[in-house]
C-alpha cells in the first residue's frame, strides 16, 4: 500500500505493487475472465475446459487455473479413479467474482453494435488524417 | 446460468474470433481497466493520468487510450489554447463499463484478506511437495 493518509481501497488497485493489482489481473485477464465465467456454468476437467474456451493452449490453460486456485477462486479435486480424474469448481467466492464479470461480459457484448459503429468512425477519422 | 439452449450471448465471447473477445480485453486489461476506473473519478489530462496510474509507460498509456477511444468509451478532446489542452473523458458507455468494472474491483480489494490466506496455503502445499 502506497504512501500517504486515508488511500482508502480504491487506492489500493491503483498502486502498481499491491497485490491486489494481480489478482485483478488473474481474473479479468484473456483467460482467466473465460475460465470462470466457464466454470460459472458448470464443473469442468481440463480438457473439456479447453474445449469450452476456444483458442487456449494448453500451458495457458494450466498457468490460468494454478493461478485462480491460488488466489482462492477455484478448487482442482483429483477423484482416484482409473485414469485419476481431475475436475475444476469455483469456490463461493469464485463464484461472485465470476457473476460480477458475467455482468460485465453481458454489457460489453450487449453493446457492440455501438462498439463496431465507433470503431468505424475512428477508423475513418485515422485515414482522413493519413 | 445457461447449459444448451440460449447461447446466444454466452457463447460470443468464448469464439475466439469473436471482436468482442477483444473488446472485452481492452476494458479488462492490466491498463484499460484502471484507466476507465480513473476517468470515472474525473476528466484528466495525459499527463494527470499518466500519474494517476502508477506505473504505466508513455507509451502504453497511449495505446491504452487509443483502444478506449476506438472502441466508444471514452472521447479524446483537444482544447485550442497555448499551449493546447488535451483531455480524455468517458462516454455513457464507458461510464456503465466503468461502474460495472468498479464493482468487481470492489470485490476483489474487499476480499483481499481471504485471497492472501488462499495463496499461503497455496504456497505451502507446493512447498510441501518440493
């Protein structure tokens, strides 16, 4: 936490070492946002998770999820069967963040109409000046 | 939240093609997310914002904003005085991404406690195993 008075939590994010900051990152970021809206849905195994999220190696995909499960947002459960079978769940509080995020996916995707329509117009304004 | 049926809006943004995969990581990323947090306080100037956001380089900051201003959430104004004022403030849109961002980081500093202990006992159990 950073320097002066009352940095009360918003600073908090604001302040490049928080940790905080990572662990923001490990849930809004390109693959950890995907995993637990993924796992908001249903349990997954691995390799069912990297079907669901389309594009994801598999040394991401395994980074991803270590870091989530360290950050508490998500249990690995092996179940010792043959072959041992490893399945991925949100904790409760994955959970919220992943109904927090869903929120923002939904409004995102809910308006990118306006989204393409700006991006458009910037794009015509960048070759005018060009 | 949905298994089959609907996917329509779900299933947009898991195709790894889809622009609002990107547009998602332009609000989300390490620098998008804390900038629209920032403009939701306040108008600022490149350099108040440079500062406001500890850590980010010239040069991301300007991409960063670039992809905001393109994507509709934030506009780019250039007040003709000596020396000329550049300001950056939201748009409706990026207002709602804002305060919808805002409520995960909310979440996320609020429940900081919980993840320090996560990650300790994370730690341990790999320490354990080495």
């Amino acid at each position: 936490m950073p320097d002066s008075s009352d940095q009360s939590l918003e600073a908090d994010v604001f302040a490049r070492d928080c940790s905080s900051r990572t662990t923001l990152q490990n849930v809004t970021g390109r693959w950890g946002s995907l995993v637990l809206i993924a796992l908001g849905e249903s349990n997954y195994r691995f390799g069912e998770l990297r079907r669901r999220v389309d594009g994801v190696s598999e040394r991401m995909l395994s980074q991803t999820l270590q870091n989530l499960e360290r950050d508490g947002m998500l249990v690995r459960t092996v179940h010792e069967v043959i072959p041992p079978k490893v399945e991925y769940h949100l904790t409760p509080l994955g959970r919220q963040v992943a109904n927090q995020l869903q929120g923002l996916i939904d409004l995102v995707q809910h308006n990118m109409p306006a989204v393409r329509e700006a991006q458009a117009e910037y794009d015509a304004r960048q070759g005018e000046r060009a």
